[in-house]
C-alpha cells in the first residue's frame, strides 16, 4: 500500500520504501489506481507501477519485477447487515452486490469484472457504497484495508465493519511493473530484481515489510 499523510508531504508505504532502496531519489506520485496503470503503460511521465499483481491480461502489457511481497484477499461487509460472515465458499460471491476499487485487480474473486461495480476511486468512496447499499461487499486485499486502517487513512469502525480473509484463496504476489513500450524496460526490470535481492540477502527487506505490518 503506499499513501500520503498530508498534501505536499512525500509518498509513505512498502513499495516506496523499497523503491527509495534501490534508487537514488526516484520520483514516487500518488495516483489513482487505473490511471497509474494507464500511464506507466503509455510512458506518460511514469515509468514503474508499484504493487502490481500479475495476471494474463497484464503480462501482455508489462514486465515484471520479483515478487516482494504477498497479500491475502479479503472482503469488507456491515456487521449490522450479516451479522454472521456471510461467504462460507468463494461462489458465494454470486448472491451478493459487489464492489472494488476502481482499476483493480480483481482475478481472485473468479467473478466476470462486469458483475463487480469498480466506479469508486478512493476507499473512502468505497465505504459510502456500503453504507448507502450499492453494495454489499468490498472486496480487496487484508493488508491493504488494515494498514489503512491503522493509518486512520480508512474511516474503519470495527463495531460496525468486519475484514474476513476471503475462502478458497490464497496469498498473491505483488511486483513492480515496467511497459514493455519502455526502451530500457529490461534494465529497469534487472536494476529492480538486484535490488531486490540485496536488500533480501542483507535482511533490509524483511525490516520494511514489519515496518508496515
């Protein structure tokens, strides 16, 4: 996850930590998640996308970094609504109204993405379409949802929401990305994965995760 405290202050979150590892002074933004995506891939001032997860339509599009790090997904539900978890099975799903971040991936519901209502642009937003009944469900990732949470960056009113791991899943990896329309795309890949594994053999890597944790 990666976010801002305040306006004008410098980009905070795991992949920024990682990335300000590995090279000297990158020039890291906040932006909204599928214009990120959109940018990077048309080399509109931006030339790596953090916290990407790979899937078949995205490899057509980008290179990608090793994995440095894994996240569980999850889903967001009222508990004045179920008071009881209400997904026993992941094909459970298809009972209910369900939303995501605009521009995410969200291959690990197997839902077709047009039954998935992805308009919000911000977790806040997200929470409205619960809150209004547009939806009845988020679905994300646990450790994103929580690190917000605890960053007070996501109004998470646990009297009144639940995070449940969502079933029949399992941890993805998350990347950096490069377009594959980038002229030095394979040496920003092969900068990246060096830089990667250094920080893993001298144990920099595990420090940031648990930073984060």
């Amino acid at each position: 996850m990666s976010y801002i405290k305040s306006a004008g202050t410098p980009v905070e979150g795991l992949s920024a930590d990682i990335l300000r590892n590995i090279f000297t002074d990158p020039k890291i933004e906040l932006r909204p998640w599928a214009r990120c995506l959109f940018e990077v891939q048309a080399r509109e001032g931006f030339d790596i996308v953090m916290s990407v997860f790979r899937n078949p339509e995205r490899e057509k599009v980008y290179l990608f970094s090793r994995s440095y790090h894994s996240l569980t997904p999850s889903y967001l539900y009222s508990a004045k609504k179920f008071p009881q978890p209400p997904l026993q099975m992941l094909s459970d799903l298809e009972k209910y109204k369900i939303c995501s971040l605009h521009g995410s991936s969200t291959f690990y519901t197997r839902l077709p993405p047009s039954v998935i209502e992805s308009g919000a642009t911000s977790y806040t937003s997200l929470m409205r379409k619960i809150e209004r009944g547009h939806c009845d469900i988020v679905v994300d990732m646990q450790e994103v949802l929580w690190g917000f949470a605890r960053l007070s960056l996501l109004p998470l009113d646990m009297s009144t929401y639940k995070i449940q791991s969502l079933p029949q899943t399992e941890k993805y990896p998350l990347h950096f990305g490069v377009s594959k329309e980038h002229p030095q795309a394979a040496q920003i890949i092969e900068q990246l994965d060096k830089g990667l594994m250094e920080l893993q053999k001298n144990g920099k890597l595990n420090s940031i995760i648990n930073k984060y944790q």
